[in-house]
C-alpha cells in the first residue's frame, strides 16, 4: 500500500474523532469493508446501495455519494492491492441516548493492508467451527452493516488460528452466518442461504452469488436454515467481499451428538467460483 494518506475524517487526513461521537460511544453507525485493486474500490456502486439504505433504516443522513467517490479515489489512487473502509456515524453530541434532532454525521475513510489469506482456503477449503455465541433476533436491525459487532467480537475469541471461520446461530437455533461472512450449503442438490430477517448482514458477495446461481439456472432458495441442514448438505462455503469464496471442508460442532464433519469441494461450489472469478 503506496498512500501517504491512510485515513481521511470529513474529508480532511487524521486519524482521530471526538470522544463525543455517537459511534464510539454508542456504536450508532455503519459501516463498509471493500477490496481495492489496482487503485479502484471494487464493486462500488452494490457497496453505496447498501451503506445508503442502512442509513435510511437509521435515520442518519449519509453525505452525497460523488464525496464518498472522490474521497476514495484519493486514498486509492496508485494502491494495487489494500481494503478500503467507510465508517459513517451519526456524529457528535452531548450525553445520553437522545440524539439532537440536527446532527453532522461524521465519515471516515481509511485504507489498511490486504490481509495475506493462504491460497489454500479457496482451493482447498477451510476449517470451520460452530460458536457457542448467539445472535440475537432484532427485525430491525437484520440485514445491515451497523457499527455494533460485540457478539462477532465474542464468537470470535472462542478460538486462535485453528479455525478460519466460525459459524453463528441465532437464539432460536437457527443458523445464520460465520462471524465474518455469509453461509452457503447444498443440499439434495439445491443451494440454500440462510434468510436473513431476523438478523445477521445482507453481504455483497451474497447477493452476487445468488445472482450467478440463477444466470447459470442452478436451483437455489433463501431459506430458514437448521442445523440439521447444515450437518447433512453436500456442500458448504462462505463468502464476503474480501475472501470471495471459501468452501468449507471440515466444520467441528463442538458437541458430543455432532462432533466434526467433513465437506467436499462439489460440483456446484466450483461452478460458483468460476463464475465469480469470470
């Protein structure tokens, strides 16, 4: 990474915010994790539609989308390879929960290295564990990228580097997503994503992948996922903007009745993984 500026906040180079603002003090924002390559933040457009509507869901009004464009460009120009990141918040303001009925939201942007993944995970598959932390079920917030992620932050520290991913489950045993990515299985031939109304992010990569599964008439459906779903499929991988796709190929439950399971790199996982890569 070449930048001589890492970090804009409201356009200007720093790496501070006020210890008044609502995201620090009340995770009261969102957020956007996008792959840069060759100096241009991938799949922009999918990315602001995300940010923007989160953003409507919060009631916070975004900056225009051509200040958050220029502002990357800048950050990004003469950068092969880095993850871009926007954080917007609600901004600043006094203590308490009320906000003040007119804020200044505050956006930052900040680049950091490319994480070096072994080439391995998209080859051959990952190792994958099952988290004993849930998520918690709130309509409301399901879908969006918000700032608050203590339950990613706990499932995560359930284990070192012996796993590539855990998988979540939502308090009423359902399963969800890993703590970074979205879920996908095969079983009994069709591709099933877990439904995501209740909780969990609707990723970008998802949604692509979904929309490569019906370009290429492969049976698919957004479906409540149990675990028994997930123990018996053919097939397992995740996906997110930054690791693309990741069969798994060995997923541990941590429990006596499951233990671990084995997962082929199949068929239909292939097929998706070359047309992503295309």
């Amino acid at each position: 990474m070449n930048a001589a500026v890492s970090a804009l906040i409201n356009g200007e180079p720093g790496d501070r915010v006020s210890i008044q603002d609502r995201g620090f003090q009340y995770g009261d924002g969102l957020f956007e994790t996008l792959a840069v390559s060759q100096g241009r933040p991938l799949r922009w457009e999918r990315h602001m539609q995300r940010l923007f509507a989160g953003a409507a869901r919060l009631g916070i009004t975004p900056p225009e989308e051509a200040i958050l464009r220029e502002e990357a460009r800048r950050l990004c120009k003469d950068v092969e390879r880095a993850v871009l990141k926007i954080v917007l918040t609600r901004g600043a303001s006094g203590r308490g929960y009320a906000a003040p009925q007119v804020m200044s939201p505050t956006r930052v942007i900040s680049l950091s290295p490319w994480p070096e993944y072994p080439e391995s995970h998209a080859v051959n598959g990952v190792d994958v564990r099952v988290c004993r932390t849930m998520l918690s079920r709130n309509p409301r917030l399901a879908g969006i990228k918000h700032l608050n992620r203590l339950e990613q932050v706990l499932a995560r520290a359930e284990w070192r580097d012996e796993y590539a991913e855990g998988l979540m489950l939502d308090e009423g045993g359902l399963v969800i997503e890993a703590t970074m990515s979205n879920l996908f299985l095969v079983r009994n031939g069709v591709l099933l994503t877990p439904e995501l109304t209740t909780c969990g992010v609707e990723g970008i990569m998802r949604a692509l992948v979904l929309e490569k599964a019906e370009a290429l008439s492969l049976p698919c459906r957004v479906a409540s996922v149990t675990q028994d779903d997930v123990f018996y499929a053919e097939e397992l991988f995740l996906t997110n903007s930054l690791i693309g796709l990741w069969p798994v190929k060995k997923l541990d439950w941590n429990t006596p009745e499951r233990g671990s399971k084995e997962y082929p790199v199949g068929k239909i996982t292939q097929a998706i993984q070359e047309a992503l890569a295309k």
